[in-house]
C-alpha cells in the first residue's frame, strides 16, 4: 500500500480521482474494484460512501453543468455509483441495529435517490435499523409506511426546490402521523432555510451532518397537525394557485410573445420547439415555488444558475430577460409575481452587463 495513502482525507481524494475515471469511461467493473480497493488501503466505509462515491456524484453534477459531460453521461455514471454502493455493502459485515429505526424517503416527485441512499448506508454503519424507500414516494404511500413500522424519525430528501410544495404536504403528513422529520438536500436551500419555513423538525446540509444529528440528538416529537397556510399565511392571496393552475396557458402566452420578438424562432425545429417550451415551464414553475415560499432568492438563484448553463452551452443569458418581460406582462395583476420578477430581472440583467452569467 502506498504509504501516502495511509491518511484518510488523501486516500479517499485519490480513490475518489481513480472512481471518477472508471464511472466517466462506463467501466462498472473497474469502479466496484476501485471502492474495494479504498477499503483495503485503510479508508473506512463511512469515508468511502461519502469521500469517494459522494464526491463522484458531486463532480457528475458540476460537470454536466459546465457542459464537459452529456446528459447520458450523467445518467450512466449515476447509474454506476448505484451499482457500486450495492457492491461495497455486500462485502461489508452486517451492520447490527442497536439504535432507533429511521425512514429514509425522496419527495414525490424527487428522482434524484442517489443522495437519500447514502445517508441510509451510512446510517446503517452507525447503528440505526434503516427503512430506504428510495426516489418519488407518494406521500399516502410514505404515510402508510411510517403507521406500520412506526419509525422514530422522517429522513426526507430532495434536490429540486419546485418540489417544497409537496414536501409541506409530506412533513406536515408526518407530523400528523407523530413522526418529526429532518429534511436534507438542494431543495431546502444551502443554509436549510426552506426546511424551516416548511416545519421540519431538522435540517442538515449532508449525509455526514444527518447521520451525526440522528446519533447525537433525537428529533423531538412533532407538534399539533396544521395546515400548510399555518406556516404560509401569504398563501392566503392565491397567487401561488392560480400561477400553477394557469401554468399551460402561460407558457403558450409567453412563446408566443417570444415569437414576435424573435422571428427566427419560428424557423425552429420541431425539438427546438420542444427544449424552449420546456425552459419557459422551469420558469414559470421556480416562479410558483417563490411565490409558495415568499422568497424571492429562490427565483433569482435559479435564473442566475440557468443562466450559467446557457452561457455554458454557447447561449446568451440576455436571452432569458425577454421571456421574463412577457411574463410579468400576463401577471401584471399579482403583485407579488410582478415583485419576484422585478428582482429577479434585476439582479440578470446586472450580470449580463458585466459581462457575467
């Protein structure tokens, strides 16, 4: 063994190289032997889950954003980091259950599982008897689950913050049910400032910070069921419901609008037609989770981060100002929509005139 790999934090940096290599090429052979070896060379399950296979995941994701990976890129190595988590429990002891039971669930809707399970590996390293539901579980379903094994706790993951409405729905759910929950993952924002908004008992930036919260201090017990206008008062003046409702019909306003000011995207292809129909849906749903949140940094963040990926993909993000100029054109009526737009045009513009995303 390399002596230099004796330390944990380089070991598990110089596997995590070597994995990411095998997950790029397709090569799940290879990537299983590399986690293997991790373990052989020193490097604890708990660092190799989340050091090696998590900082994986991490850069997939950050290199699809930058356009240095295809969407089948990323899929393929998701697929793989799957695979070899599957194959490095195997080989480890049976972990035995000597502390509480944990439920471990995505939002409905969420289909990015690869976080929730790592947290539930690693919570089994830790003791816990662990229920992993894995991605998109409807919350009936969840419901159901938690009523028949009667966890002591909800690990409740999502990346897209378009699923906190359904995430209330969920941890209030729960809470109804007398199971408190710890909330995790993008959606819930970096500082888990959604996941407060929303109720949840807890929060935790990543695995590691879950797993540590859930040994060290038990949630506490939920509190009275309530309704999610409890926690959104806002909610009251029906601009979240009827934005989402009209949905369809605002994505046909806007790329109609978009048509006369652009006449060359009548010349689009059928595809082309496709992606700019979707992107305008984006827009519009982040714009509906603002309003369901009442925060005007969650729409921003995500024109900011849009803007990115088309700068990244050769598209000027200027592009994105008049689809936003329309749109606050049909919902010139709501003025909390017409405020988040405001803000959120602001802060694209400044960034286009320095020359920034």
């Amino acid at each position: 063994m390399n002596n230099a790999l004796t330390d944990p934090v380089t070991g598990a940096a110089h596997h995590a190289g070597l994995l990411w290599n095998a997950v790029l090429d397709g090569d799940e052979y290879t990537a299983t032997g590399i986690v293997l070896a991790a373990l052989g060379d020193g490097v604890d399950a708990e660092t190799v889950l989340l050091d090696v296979i998590g900082a994986v995941q991490r850069r997939v994701g950050r290199e699809w954003a930058a356009n240095r990976i295809s969407v089948a890129q990323e899929h393929a190595a998701t697929a793989i980091n799957e695979r070899v988590i599957g194959g490095l429990v195997r080989e480890l002891p049976r972990p035995r259950a000597h502390r509480g039971r944990i439920t471990v669930s995505c939002v409905d809707g969420e289909w990015h599982a690869l976080p929730a399970r790592l947290l539930s590996e690693v919570l089994k390293l830790r003791g816990f008897g662990v229920d992993y539901l894995g991605a998109q579980v409807p919350a009936p379903h969840l419901i159901t689950h938690l009523h028949r094994t009667g966890p002591e706790a909800v690990a409740l993951s999502g990346s897209l913050p378009t699923r906190l409405p359904t995430a209330h729905a969920t941890i209030s759910a729960c809470q109804a049910a007398g199971v408190p929950v710890i909330a995790g993952g993008a959606a819930f924002g970096a500082d888990g400032r959604w996941a407060r908004l929303l109720g949840a008992e807890a929060w935790a930036p990543d695995a590691r910070a879950a797993a540590d919260r859930l040994t060290t201090d038990p949630l506490p017990r939920p509190r009275a069921a309530h309704q999610p206008l409890d926690d959104l008062p806002h909610l009251a003046d029906q601009e979240y419901t009827l934005v989402t409702r009209s949905s369809p019909q605002l994505v046909r306003a806007v790329y109609a609008g978009l048509e006369d000011r652009v006449p060359g995207m009548r010349d689009y292809t059928e595809l082309q037609r496709q992606y700019t129909a979707e992107d305008l849906a984006h827009i519009v749903e982040f714009l509906a989770t603002a309003l369901y949140t009442d925060d005007g940094s969650l729409f921003t963040a995500f024109l900011t981060w849009t803007a990115d990926i088309l700068a990244a993909r050769g598209v000027p993000p200027g592009s994105l100002l008049p689809a936003l100029d329309l749109l606050a054109g049909e919902l010139r009526e709501f003025p909390r929509a017409t405020a988040l737009l405001t803000e959120a045009r602001a802060g694209l513009a400044r960034g286009t005139d320095s020359g920034g995303p």
